[in-house]
C-alpha cells in the first residue's frame, strides 16, 4: 500500500462517512414523512424525523469542519529587524523595520549618551521553531 501523504486534503474515507450519514438523514426524514402522512405508527414517524434532522446537522457540521482547517496556514508574513548602533557607546537597540530604512542612515538618539544612532544592520527575522 502506498502511504498517504496528502494530509491537507480531506481524506475520501471522511467525505465517505459524511455522504453516507447525510444519506441515512434523508430516508430517515422520508420514513418520518412517509409515517406522518399515512398516520401510522405516529410516535416512530417523530422520533424518525428528529434522527433525519439530527443527522443531517451533523454531516453538515462536519463538512463545515473538514473545510474550515486548511485555510488560515499561510498568511504570516516574516518580520524585518532593524538594528541601531550608538558610534559612541556601543549601545545597541533593535526594532521593526520602517519604510526608507537603509544602512548607516542615522536614526534618532541613543538612550543612553543621547549620540545620533546609525543603522547597522537590516534583516528579516529568522524563524521561530515550533514548540
Ligand atoms: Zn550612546
């Protein structure tokens, strides 16, 4: 047997189980009606037609499911890093990245000597490791 490595995709044998519960709900509605109609067995004909309608919230429940979990992946866009550098005490301060930064350009003052700080560095934040 070949392993199934396509894990994104829902999987036939879900799909399968949804059809065919989605299946049972319909006959078990059209007994439901069927018996309501014919005012026979009037107590089987309710509790057929709370099964039908049971059965089909569940399958459309679980086809709602199956197609809510692939969409929200993709959409982290990676942070940039900018880092400022202080010429005069080495201090060092990092911050996103703004518009129209660029290296060496000179960006606000040093916290602590109050210098003009210098751009050393632009670079887009490595990757979390997932825990
Ligand atoms: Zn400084």
């Amino acid at each position: 047997m070949a392993s199934n490595s396509s894990v994104k995709k829902v999987s036939p044998f879900i799909l399968m189980m949804i059809v065919i519960a989605f299946i049972l709900s319909l006959s078990a509605l059209y007994v439901a009606a069927d018996s309501l109609v014919n005012q026979s067995e009037a107590l089987d004909g309710y509790s057929f037609l709370v099964i039908g309608f049971g059965g089909l919230a569940l399958s459309v429940y679980w086809l709602l499911q199956t197609r809510r979990t692939p969409v929200r992946a993709s959409l982290e866009l990676p942070r940039v890093i900018t880092t400022l550098e202080c010429p005069k005490c080495d201090f060092k301060s990092i911050r996103d990245f703004q518009r129209e930064d660029y290296i060496f350009k000179k960006v606000g003052s040093c916290q602590k000597c109050n210098e003009t700080m210098t751009i050393t560095a632009v670079y887009r934040e490595p990757e979390k490791k997932k825990n």
